[in-house]
C-alpha cells in the first residue's frame, strides 16, 4: 500500500542514527511517509539522577530526541510527510505493534536509551519472524554499495517474500538484484553418513521462479549465482560490495537449519551492508 509509512526506532545511539538516515533516504527513494520512534519503559524514571545535576526531565529528553532525529531527517529527506511518536511499554512489544502498519521497521544493530536490551541477539530473536514488515537492521553507514541488492532463495514462500522486497528496493534504487541460493550438498553426490536424503528444495530451479518478476521488473538485471556450502559465509561474503541483504527469517533447503536466529542472526553479525529480514505474517495487504 502506497500509504504505509517506514518506521524507524531511536535511542541516541551511533547505530540508531545510522538507522535514521537509511530510513529518511527509503522514505525518499520510495515515496513513504516516514515515522520516528523512541521507546520509553515505564519503570524508567521521570527525574534521573545526574551528577551534573541537569534538572531536564525524561520525558523532555526524549521529546529533544525526537525532534532533533526530525530536524535531521527532513534535511535528509526534503517533501517526505515526518511524524514523531514517544512510545511508552516494552521496546520490542512497542516495536511490533508499529509493524503492523508499517512499510519497513528500521533498527540499529545495538542500542542504547530505549533500547537498552537490543543488542544483535535481541533484535533478531525479538522481532524477526515476528514484525508484520520488513524488518531493517542498520549498523555504522561505513560502507559503500555498488548499486547491487542481494537476495537469499532457496525455494520457500519466506524466501519469494523476501525476494519481493528485494525488487521493490532495487526499483527505488535502479540497482541489480543477485538472487543467492546456497547448496549445502553436491546434487548428485552420497549423502553424508548418517544425515540421510539431502533437504528438501535442496534442487531449486531458479529461473522459473524468477520470470514473473523480470516481467515485472524489465528494467532490473537480475543475477542467479549458486554457491556449495552453508548461506551464512556466502551472504556475507557477498554483502561486501552489496548495498542491502535481504533474507527470509525462515527457509528451506539450501537454508534448511536457517531457522530464526541462524540466517538471520548470522548474517546481521557478519554482514557489511544493512539487513532486511522479512517474514511469513500478512504484511501486504
């Protein structure tokens, strides 16, 4: 839906502001409106202690926050629709509730503030698989892309999700898209003692499955590369010269022990470009 809006979660942190700025330029890139959170707990208290005896209530600070993070990102994404929001309850709960009318939810890999509890684990363990978007994880902006969006596949409906968002991205950005898909066993070769058949969708035929999007994306290269071995190495290793990763939180196949927090938790801990992990709940409507 053209109205759905990006979210994206600050805290004050290094990499929450990495995240803004993703956001602010998605929202650009993509005509959405965007929305800035900041999560408060509610046990945290109003009047902190400091020794600098600052007398700047929590509430005031997060108010600056917030509108210091839209001050930003109007500079950065001039004529896209900025809207604030203080949210008070658990980060992650809070978070999930702003997925459901969400384009894309956008996070910092590690946080601080109000999302004290988000380290990489948390990030994934609590919302991937569980957003109803999109979720994007934003380290340091150090890294340069070269116009290229890399894809995981291996056969599943995670994974065509995944790929979905990978064109959409790519539309935005006149970027190629690389569809990987991860062989972990030689088709034709033994099994491994003692680990019977190879998984399903281990075979996956690429190209029909992407025809229907190079239909309808004519303008996109589209590149199938085939790798032996585990998708972790081969998603980070191809995430070095990548602008985004886009992974299923859940897979078959060549993904088969890629559950929630393998792919998705390995990948965000080794990859060089941010993250989008998209999962199976009704987010296109």
């Amino acid at each position: 839906m053209m109205n759905r809006t990006i979210v994206v979660g600050i805290d004050g942190s290094q990499t929450a502001r990495s995240a803004l700025v993703w956001a602010a330029e998605d929202a650009l890139r993509r005509n959405r409106p965007l929305r800035i959170v900041h999560a408060r707990e509610p046990w945290s208290a109003e009047h902190p202690l400091t020794a600098s005896g600052d007398q700047e209530t929590l509430t005031e600070r997060c108010q600056a926050l917030l509108a210091d993070a839209a001050e930003r990102a109007a500079a950065l994404a001039p004529g896209v629709r900025i809207s604030t929001a203080l949210l008070t309850g658990a980060v992650i709960e809070r978070l999930k509730t702003e997925s459901e009318r969400a384009d894309t939810l956008v996070v910092g890999s590690r946080g601080l503030g109000g999302f004290a509890g988000l380290v990489l684990g948390s990030v994934v363990l609590g919302l991937a698989g569980h957003a109803e978007c999109p979720l994007v994880v934003v380290r340091l902006l150090t890294h340069e892309g070269n116009g290229e969006i890399v894809v995981g596949h291996d056969g599943s409906p995670n994974a065509d999700l995944a790929l979905e968002y990978a064109m959409e991205q790519a539309a935005a950005r006149q970027a190629r898209v690389r569809v990987l898909h991860a062989s972990r066993y030689p088709i034709r070769a033994p099994h491994p003692a003692g680990s019977g058949p190879s998984p399903a969708g281990e075979a996956v035929e690429l190209g029909p499955r992407l025809m229907p999007w190079r239909e309808k994306y004519p303008d996109i290269q589209v590149i199938e590369t085939t790798v032996h071995g585990h998708p972790v190495p081969a998603l980070a290793q191809a995430s070095k010269a990548a602008d985004l990763v886009v992974v299923g939180s859940r897979g078959l196949g060549g993904f088969a022990s890629a559950a929630l927090g393998s792919v998705s938790h390995g990948v965000l801990h080794r990859a060089r470009c941010p993250v989008a992990v998209t999962s199976t709940p009704g987010r296109r409507a």
